[in-house]
C-alpha cells in the first residue's frame, strides 16, 4: 500500500479511536461514574499508543522512501565499461541545419532534467548523456549571447536538480556533484573560449579520482589538458613583441620558433611545466579512450599542439610531427565513418568532422613551415617537400568551400596563400 494511503488510513483510525470513548459516554450515560474515567483513559492510551505506531510506519516509509529517490545501485557514472554509441549519436543529430540541430538537443537535455529524473540513478543517466553530448556542444552553440543564455540556462537546471537530491541525501550523491560540477566547468569554458576570455581554473577543484566511467574520465582529463595548455599559450603571446600577433599564423609560429622569447628564466619554467601537464592529462585520455575515434581525434591534435610547442623549450622532445599526422588520419576516418552512418547525406555534424580535419591540416602545415620541415602523412612518407612545398596550395583543404563551420579555417587557409603568394 502506497505511503500516502497509509498515512490517511492511520490518522482516520486515530480519529476514529480518539473520539470513541465520548461516543460510548453519549450511548451509554448510565454507566457508574468512576467506569467513564477509566474507559476514557484506557483509549487515550490505546490511542497514544495508535499515534506512536503511526509516526513509527511514516518514518519508516520516509527513510524508504529518501532511499529510493537516491539510490545509485548499478548507476552509468559507475559503469567502468561504458561507451560513447557514437553512430547512434550521428543518426539522431543528422540535421543540415544548425539551428534545428541546435534547438533539438537542447530540447532533449530540458526534458531530460525536467521530467525524466524522478530519482538519483536517472538522473546520473541524463548526466552521462549530457557528457556524451558534450564534444558536440562547440559545433552547435555559436559564439552569440542567445546560444551563451541557453547554455548556462540548462546547466543551472541541472545544478538545481542536483541540489534537489543533495537535499535529501549526501553521502552517496558525491559523484553526481562532482559530474555536475565537470558540466558546469565546461559549459563555462565554452563561453569563455567563444568571448576569447581566460579560462578560470576551478576544474583543478574537481575531485576527478572520482571518476570511474571512461567517458566522464576522457572528458576530465582532456580539459584539464586544455586549461593547462591555454595557460601556457597564454604566457607564450604575452612574449611576443606584438601582443596582437597570430600566434597560430606562419609569421608568428616562425617568430616563435626563430627567436627567443622576451620571458624571464620563471616564466620559461612556467611555460614548461604547463605544457608538461598537458601532454600528461591529454596521455592519460588518449590511454582511456584509445579505442573511441571520436575522441583519439581531439585528443591527439591537442597533445600534438602542445607538443609542438613544448619542443621549442624541450629540444630532446620532437614527437610533435608523428603526433599531428596520426591527428589528421584519425580525424580523416572520423568524416569516412560518418559519411557512411549518414549514406553520404548532407547533415552538419558531418560538415564539422570533416571542418576538423581541414583545421588539424592547415595547422600542421603552418607549424612544418615555421620549422621549414617537410610535410608528412599519416605513414611518414614526405607528401610535401621542404622548403618550396610544391603543389600544396592545391592541396583540398586550401580550396575554398561553401560551408565553414568553423571561421578559423578561412583565415588560416587565406594566410598560407599569403605566404605562397610572397614567394
């Protein structure tokens, strides 16, 4: 029997045995005067014992119930075997256009936490969606303060579901605060890297031992690589002369690489010791996530990123290029696979992948001019000869398309042609 049908069959009884012995003294007035006194006594007591039994049963079905709401037994967050179904993902999501695509799955993630998390392991459930969902966020969340509002609006839903069950219990809800905590920072880094904004350093806040779903661990260690590895790029672009110069352009990567830095011995060890972090926390999320192409693709551009840059400190440390070709072949098979899901339609989720590989690319290509090495492919084979680089310009990732997902593409590509152009 439910706990609210209980609670009025309880209190309907204790009513009823309350009020019994006036009925009787009503009925029966004859009855000796010291029998009234008695009886009534006696049912007081029946009744009082009645009201204990009652508050006992309630508090019973209370803790049952508090249990209930908050158990984690058997939860996804928990589960040291769980994937990212990433086809499935690509199948939902296959809309061309943005906006829609944009608008679907914020829809889906407000149901989710409004209706669809009654208790703490669903909730979890619609946590590990939400982090699934993440590495997509970039592509559909535009750099525009209406996408900013709907972003932090859902995270702010789901910080006040979570308060909602720490309310209740909080001794076995520490993984969920701490998975919310991860969404919060990354919807707050998102922001920040769309406004070009520095990135606060809560995330060292995150207990990420935690962890134990290979995802959720992927997605934290890859992160904390960023911030680290935007740290120190930081500390790099104030070094240069021109606090405006591209440092992502040939002249400013040639800049970097041809000369030293105006930074003090402190700063070249602060430099050091934030690109070191990185490549460690992007390693530990490549071991973890070494069978998911989705992220062995973001994942090696950023440890290669950050290698190229450690190696102008750490002249033993050259591991850069193998890095950045196996990124670009990883990020190769990622538009492959999804033009397959996608029976090689339109959808913008593929025009995305495939604008990753062309950025991983271009990158490549600038930092092998700034060190005038030759550029290589995926097998080491030289695919473009240093120092003239014959025939890359017209190379498919320096023709223009109709579509670029990302802006950064556009200005790469125009500065390398620049170059070619000068020569």
């Amino acid at each position: 029997m439910p706990f609210r049908k209980i609670s009025i069959f309880l209190l309907s009884s204790f009513i009823f045995l309350l009020l019994l012995p006036f009925i009787v003294y009503l009925i029966y007035p004859n009855i000796n005067n010291g029998e009234p006194i008695i009886f009534i006594v006696t049912w007081l007591s029946f009744s009082i014992s009645g009201l204990t039994f009652y508050y006992a049963i309630r508090t019973y079905y209370s803790i049952d119930s508090v249990n209930t709401l908050t158990r984690m037994d058997g939860n996804v967050l928990e589960n040291r075997y769980y994937s990212i179904p990433f086809t499935s993902l690509v199948r939902t999501y296959r809309h061309f256009d943005s906006t829609r695509l944009q608008n679907q799955l914020f829809e889906e993630l407000t149901i989710r936490f409004k209706k669809r998390s009654p208790r703490a392991i669903e909730f979890a459930t619609n946590l590990q969606y939400f982090i699934d969902v993440i590495v997509v966020f970039p592509y559909l969340f535009q750099a525009n303060e209406a996408s900013h509002r709907q972003m932090e609006k859902l995270i702010q839903l789901v910080r006040k579901k979570e308060l909602e069950f720490r309310s209740l219990s909080s001794g076995n809800l520490l993984l969920i605060e701490e998975t919310v905590n991860l969404l919060d920072y990354i919807v707050t880094y998102q922001v920040a890297r769309s406004k070009q904004q520095s990135i606060e350093s809560t995330i060292l806040d995150i207990r990420g031992n935690m962890f134990q779903n290979p995802v959720t661990q992927t997605v934290y260690q890859n992160y904390i690589g960023l911030y680290y590895l935007r740290t120190a790029m930081k500390l790099i672009q104030n070094s240069l002369p021109q606090k405006e110069m591209d440092l992502q352009s040939v002249e400013g990567l040639q800049y970097f690489v041809t000369n030293d830095q105006k930074t003090t011995s402190s700063t070249d060890e602060k430099i050091v010791l934030y690109l070191k972090q990185a490549t460690t926390h992007f390693t530990a999320a490549f071991e973890v996530a070494q069978n998911d192409l989705l992220w062995e693709s973001f994942i090696r551009y950023n440890r290669g990123r950050a290698l190229f840059f450690l190696s102008h400190y750490d002249l033993n440390n050259d591991s850069w290029q193998e890095e950045m070709t196996q990124a670009i072949h990883a990020r190769q098979r990622l538009v492959q696979l999804t033009q397959e899901v996608l029976s090689h339609s339109r959808a913008h989720l593929a025009d995305c992948f495939y604008d990753e590989y062309r950025l991983s690319t271009l990158t490549y290509f600038n930092f092998c001019l700034a060190k005038r090495l030759s550029i290589l492919d995926w097998q080491g084979n030289v695919k473009y000869e240093a120092p003239y680089y014959p025939s890359l310009t017209r190379d498919e990732v320096m023709m223009p398309t109709k579509t670029a997902t990302i802006p950064r593409i556009t200005i790469l590509r125009r500065q390398l042609n620049h170059v070619f152009t000068k020569k």
